[in-house]
C-alpha cells in the first residue's frame, strides 16, 4: 500500500567526519526536544525555548529546520506515517460500524496527550504539499469508511467528513483539558459522541452540514502564526 511520508533523512556513512556527527547529533536533540514541546504545548511552542532546552542558539535550530513547519513535520513523521497505516487497515474490518468506529478510536488515540498532533488534524497549512498529501489521505480513507458504514445502514446518512472533523476537535480539546487529572477521559466522551452517529433512533438535525468553504476558513492556519 502506497502511502504518504515527508521523505527519509539522508543515510549516514561509515565514520563521518567529527563535524558531520555534530551536525546529526545536534539534529536529533532538537527532534527530541521539539517532540516534547510540541506535545506538551502545540504546533505554536516558542522555537526558542526548544533551542534553549536542546543547548543550543536558535540559530542553530534555523541552519536544521528554515521554518516553524519543517521542525513540526520532521517530528510528526513517524507518527504520520503509523497513524496513516492504521487509519488504511480500518477499512478491513468486515463490519462496517467496527470500521467506522476504528477510524475514530485511531485518529482520537493519536491526538490524545499530543497537542501537536491534535493542531496538525485541526489545521491546513497554505502552499505546504507535505501537510496537504497527509491530509488528503487520511480524509480520503475516512471518507471511504464512512460511505461504508452509510450504504450499510448503520451510520446516519446526513453525517459529512466535515462532521467527523469537528468531532476530532471536540475531542482534542478534552484531552487537554483533563490530560493531567484523567487522561483517558476522551475515550469516554468519544463512544457517547459516536453513538450520535448511529442510524437507528436518530434526531432530526436542526443545523446543515457545513459548508466546505467555510471549514476550510476554520482549518487554515492564520499566517500571524508563523507558519
């Protein structure tokens, strides 16, 4: 299965020079500095804090990672990668609910404890094609799952992707709210949410689908963030 990725780091050889293998060990501190910030604080964590922590100048940081975005994408490669894979094999699941709600459970389990991750399914980043191809497939096999589960009868015909985006948001936004008394409270809140998307037993919905104009408005990253 072909899948997305921002693209591997450059193999290492055999006894690179001492100032090569400063410039990777440099690298790597700051991935695993960054990694901890943007989880803890989001996609906007002070650059500079992540220099300071990692014992370097933030120059340092720009000669590794030009821009705000390269540093975010670099960290969330891995985890992409993984969630994409997972987020494809729900589709396997003979039972179109079960696939349904797998597909929740993955995109909701990541996004959890990792404000990064949660801001990187919460916004699109203009002109960037890294974060636009991860976004298109993972929506892509939403989508698919979610048709399923509709021609099958068991999710309510008027849910829209748009729909299972907010639910993301929603959900996000009690993990971090409660991560540091219940951490596991979302998963909670998450199966009483989906239970709304069941076909059977369902209220009229008073308010449409949003228009995808107006969520693309609501996903895009305002450029006074940096990005």
């Amino acid at each position: 299965m072909s899948h997305f990725c921002y693209g591997d780091l450059m193999p290492s050889r055999e006894n690179p020079p001492p100032a090569r293998r400063d410039a990777h060990r440099n690298r790597q501190r700051l991935l695993e500095c960054a990694r901890r910030a943007f989880a803890e604080r989001g996609a906007t964590a002070p650059l500079d804090g992540i220099a300071r922590e990692a014992g370097l100048v933030v120059g340092t940081l720009y000669r590794h990672f030009p821009t705000r975005l390269d540093l975010l994408s670099a960290v969330l490669e891995p985890k992409l990668r993984r969630v994409i894979d997972e987020v494809a094999a729900s589709r396997d699941s003979e039972d179109p609910w079960e696939a349904f709600r797998d597909l929740l459970e993955v995109l909701c389990s990541a996004q959890a404890g990792d404000r990064a991750f949660a801001d990187f399914l919460a916004w699109r980043f203009p002109g960037d094609d890294r974060t636009k191809a991860a976004h298109d497939e993972i929506c892509a096999h939403a989508q698919q799952v979610l048709l399923r589960a509709q021609s099958a009868g068991a999710v309510r015909p008027d849910v829209t992707g748009a729909d299972l985006l907010v639910l993301l948001w929603a959900s996000g936004r009690v993990s971090e709210t409660v991560q540091s008394v219940a951490p596991a409270m979302w998963r909670r809140h998450l199966h009483l949410a989906m239970d709304g998307f069941r076909a059977s037993n369902r209220l009229d919905l008073r308010e449409p689908a949003w228009d995808l104009d107006v969520l693309n408005r609501a996903m895009t990253v305002p450029e006074a963030r940096g990005y």
